[in-house]
C-alpha cells in the first residue's frame, strides 16, 4: 500500500554506486559489485516517509509526506515536512524536483534510497509553508513566486488544481475496468528518473489475497490508466480492461522496486498484455 507500506523521482536525480574498498578480499569485492549496480526506478512507497537529509549528510532535516505530480506523471515538487514531533506540529513545505537528490547507496550489503536537499533545517524551516489543503497553494501566483525565489527554482511548474496529482491521494484508489467492474486498488507507482527527467512509468495493481496477503501485483503502464481528479479533489482510476487481462499479465514482487521491470523481457511482456487497451 501507498502509506501503509512506505514513493520517485526526481528531476535532476543521480543514481549513485558506492566504491568498493581497495582492503576488501575480492571476492567481497565481487559481491558488492553485485549488488551495488541498481536500477533507475523508484517507487512511491520507497519515498513517502522517507527522512531527508540536509548539508551535513548525517543529519535529517525533515521527511516526505507526499509527491506532487503533474497530470502527466512527471514529478514536480516532494512535500517536506520540518519541525514537530513524530509527525505533530510540522510545517509542510513544497520542495521543487531540482532542488533534490535522490540515490540508492548500500548499506550492509541492502540498498538504501537515500534523501537529501542542499540546505540546513533552519534553512528548510524557513522556507516558505503551505498553508493550504490538498497543496492549493501551488496554484497561487504569490505563493508560487515566492516560493520560486527561496529555492532560486526558476523552472519549477506553476500547476492548475485540475493538473496536479498528490501520489498520497491514490493510496489504496480502487481501479476499476470494462462494464465498471472492479478489479484492484493501486498498491504502488513506479517511477523511472534520468538525468533530466523523473515521471511515472507503471501503476501497480493489487488484486486477490486477503488484507494484503497472497495479493498479486501487476504492472500496468501509466498511458493505459485514466486518472481523473474533481473539483472536491476525488480521485478515480479506470482502464479498458477485465479481471482477466489483469490475471494473465506479468507479475511482479514487492520489493524495493519491483526489480522484474529491469528486465526488457518482462517490460516487453507487459507492453504485449496491454497492447489492445485504450491509451488514457
């Protein structure tokens, strides 16, 4: 799930690969080597809930509380919160893509996502608050501007409420198909970030089991779902396909991000299960 299992993203992202040391036996060498190549997706409930880091790399300086996305899924800013306690008391504040870097380091062997932006916690404290729900302050020309000028951004996008989508607010949205028939939540979105870009590449749809139990993921590509947002900020989620298409299409396992979509293979195959379904 979105939250419940804790996004990717970014503009301007790096993947980075720790060094091996020169001291290490070679076949550790070898291990880590193994294991140090990661991919360069990211996933939605890697990034909600993650600590940020600030200058000093040892020190966090807030935590993701959401992804605001442009209607076309490409990441735009990350919602930091600072201050408070245990989630208490924080202020949010809307950090544009570039201003972030995200990078998958080895930590005991295990890939970490690791959070950072380039300031202190007073400076993040100090930067402009969103005051209003659901990130409408994004859509106000004085907030935007000022908001702009503290991050010294000059590209990040001004977005229309009818434009942006919040990754908190499809946690769990039920995705239903053909004849309006119900066939999964979206667990998860996968993100796929290069050098000058981060956005959306597949939904994953959880389907079957038992409170989260034996439920099967299926990777379906964003262009085959049609997210719609109302004027109350009501999400749904549709697609030109049947419990059956669903269940004969590839499937992937809940890790870190869902490593089967590094293969062209299982990328190939999903773009086959999905081929006769309408575009969003």
């Amino acid at each position: 799930m979105l939250v419940t299992r804790i996004l990717g993203l970014f503009l301007a992202l790096a993947l980075v690969v720790p060094a091996v040391a020169d001291e290490k036996p070679a076949k550790n060498q070898e291990k880590e080597a193994k294991t140090s190549a990661k991919s360069d997706r990211i996933t939605a409930t890697r990034v909600l809930g993650a600590s940020v880091y600030g200058s000093n790399k040892e020190d966090t300086v807030g935590s993701v509380n959401d992804i605001v996305m442009t209607k076309d899924g490409k990441v735009a800013y990350l919602i930091v919160g600072s201050g408070g306690v245990a989630g208490v008391g924080e202020t949010n504040h809307a950090v544009p893509a570039k201003t972030v870097n995200m990078a998958w380091v080895n930590t005991d062997d295990d890939a970490t996502l690791k959070i950072s932006v380039p300031m202190s916690a007073e400076d993040l404290e100090n930067a402009p608050a969103l005051s209003l729900e659901h990130c409408a302050d994004l859509t106000v020309d004085s907030f935007y501007e000022r908001n702009s000028k503290y991050f010294k951004s000059t590209d990040a996008p001004q977005l229309k409420a009818e434009e942006m989508f919040l990754a908190s607010a499809l946690n769990d949205l039920q995705v239903k198909g053909s004849g309006n028939e119900a066939i999964g939540q979206l667990d998860d979105i996968v993100f796929n970030h290069k050098l000058d870009a981060c956005e959306a590449e597949y939904f994953i749809i959880g389907s079957g089991g038992t409170l989260g139990v034996g439920e099967k993921y299926t990777p379906v590509p964003v262009d085959k779902v049609k997210v719609t947002k109302t004027e109350d900020n009501q999400y749904t989620a549709m697609i030109d396909a049947d419990k059956n298409i669903i269940g004969a299409a590839p499937k992937v396992t809940s890790d870190k991000y869902y490593a089967e979509l590094d293969h062209e293979e299982t990328r190939t195959n999903v773009k086959k299960a999905f081929a006769e379904t309408g575009d969003k």
